[in-house]
C-alpha cells in the first residue's frame, strides 16, 4: 500500500487534525488513556520556512488513569528533521511556561497543568539506540530515597515537566509493543525509493483487524491523493534541499577554514624551527668563535712565554760571560773556572779567546 509519508509536516499535520488518530497516537506515546483531545491555539509553527525548521503542535488532552481518575494535561510535539534545533526547543518550550493560557485556577490556586514534551526527531541523538526515550522527572530526598508522599499538590508539577524523544531513524520494522506499530508508520525504510521519499509503501497486513491503526493508513492514502498535500510536500522538499545546500556549503567553508587554521599552523611551526635552528647556528657560531679566541689566546701566551724563556737564556748567557771574564781577569785557569761554574773547559777557552 503507498500512502503519504508522515514524516513530512503536511502529512503528520493532516493526521493530527483527526481527534480518532490524535488520541491513537498519543496514548501510544504517553502510555495512557487519552480520552479527549483538542489542538490549542497557535499550533501550528513552521510558518516562513526560510527561517524556521521545526513544525510543532499544542495539544490540550484528558487522560485517565487505571482508576477512572481523569487528569487534563498538555502536550507539545516539536518535529524536525535538522540536528541543530535545540536552542528553538527551549525557546518554545519557555513560551509554554509563559503563556498564562495554560494556567488553571484562579488567585492563590492557580497553578500550572502539567506538560509533555515531544520530540519527533528525523535525526539520532548521540549514541541513544532506543528509538524512543522517556523522560520522568522523579522527587527525591538528600539520600536520594524516592518521595511519594504529598506530590497530588501541584507545585511540582507546575514547574517541571516529562519528555519523550522519538529518533525516527533509529525505527526499523521491529514491532513489539503498541507504540512500535503506531510509530511503525514513521519508519523511513519503507520510503518507495531515495528519489521519492513523499511515499512510503505500507504492508497492510501488519495492522489487519487494528481498528486504530485502519483509520491512519486510510488517512495516509487520502493525503497521498490530495493535491494540496502534495504541493505542500513539494514545497518543503524544496526547503530542505535548500537547507542541506547551505549545510553543505557551511560544512565546506568549514573544511576549508579547517585547512587553512592547519596550514597557518604548520607555517607557524615551520617558522618556530627554522628559528631556532638559525638560534642554534648562531649559537654554534658563537661557541666556534670562543673556541678560536681562546686558542688565539694560548697562542699568544705561549708566544709570550717562549720570548721571556728566550730572553732568560740570553740574560744567563751574558751574566755567565761576564762571570767567566771577570774571573779570568783574576788569573783563574779555564779548568779551575769550569769546575767553578760547572760548565765545559773549551766553553770557557772560546770566551776567553773573545777578550
């Protein structure tokens, strides 16, 4: 059977507006007796696509408990198919709070109905493989025990509220509760092919004698064969080929910018190391010039020391002539002057044979 895909916001809101098929879904959700339920006013949200992504609907419903006890809530479903909508899903979700038409009472007793919220999601959520989450708030003690006592005051709940999150992607066939065959019509492997994904082809079968679920599938086709509805879902085709373009193109400036930040960071290191080897250089000049000045030095220390031991050498030289002299003048023999002075006797006789 090809029927129209819920997954688009037409569709889903063409379902919504059937109470039958609101209450179906909703209690499936919630897990609940949905026994009444009406849209609130300004429901609808995706108006002006170019700036928003995100479809959303405020019920008003009556549930009742296993007791009979009959509790009037609110429920929010925000559905989008982009992953960078949470800032706009606390924004509305703080419009809730504000808006005093979901107060009830009056004066002193007035107080907050409670609120669900419900994200239908066309994309995953971290590594959460459940196709579907819940949310509960719980009350506990500073030991962390469960209090159940005194909650029936409606403080609690006028300031918190429960969320359920769907992750579309993550339905695959599998059906085994009541909220896996209602939820089974979002499934998105069952589009009739990449290049139509406004219809899916639904196995009949799997809902015979449901007599909730006939009234979906029927509505399907029914949005399917009108023409509006196709417009419509034309129209966001568009929005969301337009949308993935400028992610692309975002996701591209960013993989260039990426290259870019990398390669100012590889000619910064290259820069750092060619500095510090020509640092290095320098250095290594620095320290050959030090080694060359200090064996210029030792050089000339050593020059220096050779002349003085040459000028000693010379001075011993004449201060032993002038000796040897002044002792042959004294009618000394060259052999007593040798033995004298401890020097040759022919070293005497050649400075003698000088006078």
């Amino acid at each position: 059977m090809i029927v129209a895909n819920p997954i688009y916001d037409v569709v889903f809101k063409y379902l919504m507006e059937d109470e039958r098929i609101a209450r179906t879904i909703l209690s499936a959700l919630l897990k609940k007796d949905v026994v009444e339920v009406h849209v609130r006013r300004n429901e609808y949200s995706n108006k002006g696509r170019d700036t928003l992504s995100i479809f959303r609907i405020d019920f008003g419903a009556t549930i009742r408990d296993e007791q009979g006890k009959r509790q009037t809530i609110l429920i929010e479903i925000q559905k989008t198919q982009v992953d960078s909508e949470l800032l706009r899903f606390r924004q509305y979700l703080g419009a809730q709070y504000d808006n005093k038409e979901n107060m009830e009472g009056s004066g002193r007793n007035t107080y907050a109905l409670p609120m669900v919220a419900v994200y239908l999601l066309g994309h995953t959520v971290g590594s959460i493989e459940a196709p579907v989450v819940y949310v509960d708030h719980q009350v506990y003690d500073y030991d962390r025990n469960v209090v159940e006592g005194g909650l029936d005051n409606p403080f609690v709940e006028s300031l918190t509220h429960d969320s359920i999150i769907v992750q579309i992607p993550r339905l695959h066939g599998r059906i085994n509760n009541r909220l896996d065959k209602v939820l089974s019509i979002f499934d998105q492997t069952h589009v009739v092919s990449k290049k139509d994904l406004q219809t899916i082809d639904i196995d009949p079968s799997v809902y015979g004698g449901d007599d909730d679920m006939e009234p979906i599938l029927r509505k399907l086709m029914e949005a399917s064969c009108d023409k509006d509805v196709r417009r419509e879902m034309d129209v966001e085709d568009e929005f969301f080929s337009v949308l993935k373009n400028r992610e692309a193109e975002i996701m591209e400036k960013d993989r260039q910018l990426a290259e870019s930040i990398v390669a100012v960071k590889q000619a910064e290191q290259q820069r750092e190391q060619a500095e510090q080897r020509q640092a290095q250089a320098e250095l290594q000049r620095e320290q050959a010039e030090q080694r060359q000045a200090q064996a210029e030095l030792q050089r000339k220390e050593a020059e220096q020391q050779r002349e003085q031991a040459e000028d000693r050498a010379v001075r011993a030289e004449q201060m032993m002539r002038n000796t040897i002299t002044t002792l042959l003048k004294k009618q000394m023999t060259a052999d007593d002057i040798a033995g004298l002075l401890g020097v040759d006797v022919l070293t005497v006789k050649q400075i003698a044979s000088g006078i």
